[in-house]
C-alpha cells in the first residue's frame, strides 16, 4: 500500500428521501400542535381571566410557549433541511441543536419567571379568591388536549428519529402535566382551600424552569461536538469488526450535527495490500454504516499493521 497513512476516503450525503420525509413530517405535526395550542391558549386566558385563577392564567403563558417552541420547530425545519453548501459543507442540521437550546432558554425563563410572581403572590400578602367552577371545565379540557398532542408528537418524532420534534414531544407532555396541577388545585380551590391556586402556579413554574434548563444542557453538549451515544457507538463498533478483509481499527471518533453523526475512523490493512484493495474496503466501511440511516458522513484513514 502506497503512502498508507496518508490516504483518506471521505463519504457524504444522508438519505434524501429520509431527510425529505422529516421535513415533510417535521412541517405538518408542528403544524397540528400550532393550531392545538392556539385554541388552548385563548380558552385558557379568557377563562383564567374570568375565573379569578392564576393557575389557568400561568398555564395559558406556558401554553403560549408551546406556540414559540413550534414556530422556533418550523424555523429550524427550513432552514435544516437545505443542502449543504460552500458557507455550511456538512450541511444545515445543527439549526436543530440551535433550536433545541432556543427552546431550552425560553423554558427556563419564563418558569423563573413565573416561580417570581406567585412567591410574590403567596408571600406578598395578595388576597386570595375562590375560583369559577368555569375554570375546572377548562383545565380538565385542557389537560385531555395536551396530553393527546404530546402522544401524536411523540410517535412522529421516533417515527422519523427526529430529536427536535421528541423535545417538542415533551415540552407538550410538560404543559399536560402543568395542566393536571391546575385541575387539582382547582378543585381544592373550589372546596375551600383558596391557596391552592397560587402554588398550583408555583408549581407550574418550577416543572417548566427544570425542563427549560435541562433541555438548554443537552443542546450545550450537542453543539459542542458531543460524542453519539453508546448504544450508537455500539453499533457502529459492530458493523466494523464485520466488514471482511478489514484488519482492524483505531481512533474511533463521533460527533453530532442535528440528528446526524459524523465518523472519523483510523481502520488497518497489511501492509502489503494494494491502495486499490484498500480502498475498495473503505467503500464497504462507508456503505454499511451509511445503512444506519442517521450516518451524515464517514471519514476513513488507511493505516499499514
């Protein structure tokens, strides 16, 4: 083999057909959550507002975050989904990272911010009220609408692998959890326990901070070359050590862009063994984890044992 150690075989593209179909997918559940989200918000403003409850007016706002996240969702969907060019060669994936950790900020604000108001509230002396009964029809209304939303978007989300549309799965399934909070406090609102309310509304605030700063960490670590996960490395670990003629492999290397991986691997041939032959195992690498289906790019270094 000829200059081993300096021969490397670079491989791009994902599947266009896998990519189109989540962007197709990407496109029309966020859709459907918009408009979900939409009606809930203004039932629960309207109401919240008529009801004297803080609680519905709370989980109205982080409603309403829900309508941010998915337009942040639609955003990142067109512009990740171009194809690579001079300025981004790898692509436009990591629009999804960057959306992740928008998605993660805005979270962790608006729940501080909310945890503020109702201490404020509870401490601050405010005159506690009962509630109309209007906003326990809503609440349970609501909760049935968000928990329904979260099961849709999670299954279209693992359907297409997509890590966006899991997050926004779960932001959905936060606002379901939020809003069986305010069902139960209420309801002990309405029995008598008027405080109940306002911590309902402390509550929801804490859940929608701990969610947005949990999902700012993980955007961090994506957008800073985190390795793919172990059951991913598995995998591709497997595929290596199966591929015939290949004599082994060093310096394994991941990193993440979107939901995509980039591989970078050191594999070993004999030393006697044609550029030609090596080469054409090199291929074979490329094309068995391309069949991993989330492979953006392989990068192969011949190296002589």
């Amino acid at each position: 083999m000829q200059n081993p150690q300096n021969s490397t075989v670079k491989k791009h593209a994902p599947n266009s057909d896998l990519v189109e179909e989540r962007r197709r997918v990407a496109a029309v559940s966020t859709w459907v959550s918009v408009l979900v989200n939409i009606f809930l918000s203004i039932a629960q403003i309207v109401i919240g507002i008529f009801a004297h409850s803080s609680a519905l007016v709370a989980d109205a706002i982080h409603t309403f975050t829900d309508l941010v996240s998915d337009g942040a969702v639609l955003v990142a969907n067109k512009f990740s989904s171009q194809a690579a060019d001079e300025q981004h060669p790898y692509g436009h994936f990591r629009f999804e990272n960057l959306t992740t950790l928008f998605i993660g900020v805005l979270l962790a604000i608006v729940g501080l911010g909310m945890i503020w108001q109702a201490g404020d509230r509870l401490l601050g002396g405010a005159q506690l009220v009962q509630v109309h009964y209007a906003a326990l029809i809503v609440a349970a209304i609501v909760l049935i609408g968000k928990e329904l939303l979260f099961r849709y978007l999670l299954r279209e989300g693992k359907r297409v692998d997509s890590s966006m549309l899991i997050v926004n799965a779960w932001h959905a399934r936060s606002g379901a959890l939020s809003s069986l909070i305010v069902l139960v406090a209420v309801a002990a609102n309405l029995m008598g326990l008027v405080w109940a309310d306002i911590v309902a509304s402390l509550i929801v605030g804490a859940m929608i901070a701990h969610m947005g700063i949990k999902y700012t960490w993980q955007a961090m670590h994506d957008l800073s070359d985190q390795a793919a996960d172990e059951e991913q490395l598995k995998r591709i670990e497997a595929i290596l050590k199966d591929v015939p003629s290949l004599h082994g492999y060093h310096d394994l290397r991941t990193r993440k862009t979107g939901d995509y991986i980039l591989v970078d691997v050191h594999l070993e041939f004999p030393a006697n063994m044609t550029v030609g032959e090596a080469h054409d195992i090199s291929d074979e690498v490329d094309r068995r984890l391309h069949e991993l289906g989330n492979i953006l790019e392989v990068t192969t270094h011949f190296d002589p044992v």
